[in-house]
C-alpha cells in the first residue's frame, strides 16, 4: 500500500520531461531497436497519458520492425514506437477537459483497448471499430507502448482490478480479446465441439485454447515441443499433436476420420491446407493471423464440395474485449505469462517471440 502510495504521489508531483522508449528508426532485425531518450509526449483532450508498467510483445512487434508489407498491412512511419499490449497508471490528461467527468484518478491502474475506429461512420456506430476504414491500433498506426509513457484516448481505458498484475494484465488485449473474437463471436464454439488449435503454444494460439476449453469443447491442438504440448494438456486440451509431424492424418485419425468441427490458425502459409483438410462437413476455420506467411496454396473444390466456411477474426470490438476481460477478472480464463524483459533485454525478447521459442506471452517492464 505504500509503495502504491508513494507511486501515485510521484506522478501527481511531476510527470518527467524525458523518458526512454524503443525507437526503430530503420527496419532490420532485432540489433535495429534503440533505447532512446524522448520528450515524454503530451495528451490532448479526449487523451490520458499513460505512465506504462508492463506491455506484451506481439509478432505485430516484429512486422513493424521488420518492415513487412502485403495486404492488410499499414504503411509504417518512422520513427516508430511499437508495443500494442499496455498496462498502466493514469499520469495526467489532456488540457481543456473538465476533471470532474474523468472516470479515473490520477495514479489509477489502467488497462488499454488498443484498437479503435473514427467513431462515425456504420461500423463504429454498430459497435464495430475493425471494419471502420479509419481502423487503428495503438502501437502499429500510431505511438505505442514500448516506452516509460505513452498517450492513448482516455475512452479506450478500462481499470484493472487489485487482484491482477500488470504483468498478466497485459497478457490480456490483442491475443485474447482476438481469440474470444475467433472462438466465440465468430466460431460460435458449442459444448458439442471438437475444435482444433494450431500454433496452440503462442500468445494468440494459447488464449485460444484457455477459451475453447473454458466455452466446454472437446479440444486438441497443434505444438512444437513436448514441453509446449505437456502444457496444452494442463490448460485442458485432450490431445496434441506434433507441429513438425504428419498431425493432419494424426488429427483425423483421433476423430475416427470424422475431422473437426472448428479450427483456428494464426499460423498462415504452411498450415492452412493441412488445417483446412481436417474440418469436417459444414466446418468452420477462423483465420486470426498469419504470423508464418500469406498467400497459401489451396484448392477451391476442398472448401465448397465439403460445405466448408473460411472465416476472418480480426481483433474484436469492445464487448468482446469487455466480455473476455470480466471473464479474466473473475477467474475463468488465465492468460499465460512466458516470460518477462526490460526495456534494454528488448532485442532479446523479441528473438525470443520470432523463434518461437515461448508458450503464452512474453511481457516487457519499462522500470
């Protein structure tokens, strides 16, 4: 309590000039990122300004870094700030806004929505912001929060209750507020489900897991390692299968040839067939991501000669966002926490991300 004290008088003291950040200046590998002294930024009105504990790292970190360009993929600016996943404390907000409107107190614990839409036109208006055509993210459109600060619109903050750390707090908006998008508004998981998660040991793969399992489906899953697949079967899953084996005869094999009745691939390119052929009739697939590459090879008369549906799951709106986060608060859902780096272990972290090589979510803290 008195560390909690002592923090929130030190920024209603004085919020710095400076602060540091990850800046990518050129895109390249992980030896591009700079730690950098910035002039800490200014909120406008309808702004806050963040002082951030804890950001989670997502491959969007490594595209913005790498420069990856194709369809769907924004033009970056440079410099650049990434870091989607923010936790943190309120530290000021905006001039000309009337303090007694502000839902939080200066000093608050707060968790970010990273993505928003121009507010307008009819998909903001259905509650629908990632199929605005002014769409952004926080932390790949504009400024993010691998940095001491960072300002987000103050509408795009929710609290975090005491009993959750920054760290599994930041685990928490892209990857599952995607997957509950994927699993549950878009794959309409029921209790009746076989479903299939592949790439099931990554940040997106595993939240998909936790909520497929939680939702009472019968589900199994797709890892590299046999450390990765013992930890599927902790969180629930009834079987996993080998990623570098022949898991699309293993996966139709275990449902007596029947195939499955959902899957979801954030891998891309070198599973999308393999996932595609183990659905069943009518089944569905929800595409989240392609972390391993675009422009698959497939066969037309494989989706509509079995009654198949291919269905996109981008980040989700803000019920699923506010349905997945409660879920979390009160216990049900438990977001995965690989592994945690300073702003200066950055290049590290990310390695870590590209390689694969965690199970769950690899967070940042900036102090």
């Amino acid at each position: 309590m008195a560390e909690k004290e002592s923090s929130v008088n030190s920024l209603k003291r004085n919020v710095p000039e400076k602060m540091r950040a990850v800046v990518i200046r050129e895109h390249g590998g992980p030896e591009v990122l700079q730690l950098e002294e910035l002039s800490t930024p200014r909120p406008k009105a309808g702004e806050v300004l963040i002082q951030v504990k804890a950001v989670g790292l997502n491959h969007l970190d490594v595209f913005a870094r790498e420069g990856l360009k194709g369809p769907g993929v924004p033009k970056l600016t440079l410099p650049h700030i990434s870091g989607v996943d923010i936790a943190g404390r309120v530290a000021a907000y905006g001039s000309g806004q009337d303090a007694h409107v502000h839902r939080f107190s200066i000093g608050d614990r707060v968790l970010v929505n990273p993505a928003y839409g121009c507010g307008n036109c009819r998909a903001c208006r259905a509650g629908e912001p990632s199929m605005c055509r002014d769409y952004q993210i926080i932390g790949e459109h504009r400024w993010g929060g691998l940095a001491e600060f960072v300002v987000v619109p103050e509408k795009n903050i929710i609290a975090i209750p005491d009993q959750i750390s920054d760290e599994t707090a930041a685990a928490i908006p892209a990857v599952y507020t995607t997957a509950w998008r994927g699993v549950v508004t878009v794959g309409k998981v029921k209790t009746s489900d076989v479903v299939l998660i592949v790439g099931a040991s990554g940040g997106l793969g595993s939240a998909q897991l936790d909520i497929a399992v939680a939702a009472g489906a019968t589900v199994i899953a797709i890892a590299g390692s046999e450390e990765k697949r013992q930890r599927c079967l902790k969180i629930g899953a009834k079987a996993v299968f080998d990623s570098h084996g022949d898991w699309q005869t293993e996966v139709l094999e275990w449902t007596d040839g029947r195939g499955v009745d959902l899957v979801l691939d954030s891998v891309g390119k070198p599973t999308f067939r393999k996932s595609l052929n183990c659905l069943d009739f009518n089944g569905r697939m929800v595409l989240s991501g392609a972390t391993a590459g675009d422009f698959p090879e497939i066969s037309i008369r494989e989706i509509y000669q079995w009654h198949r549906q291919i269905l996109g799951a981008p980040m989700g709106n803000w019920e699923d966002f506010l349905q997945v986060t409660d879920s979390i608060w009160q216990g049900k859902l438990h977001p995965q926490v690989h592994a945690v780096y300073s702003l200066e272990e950055i290049a590290a972290a990310e390695e870590e991300l590209d390689q694969r090589k965690h199970f769950g979510k690899i967070i940042i803290k900036p102090s």
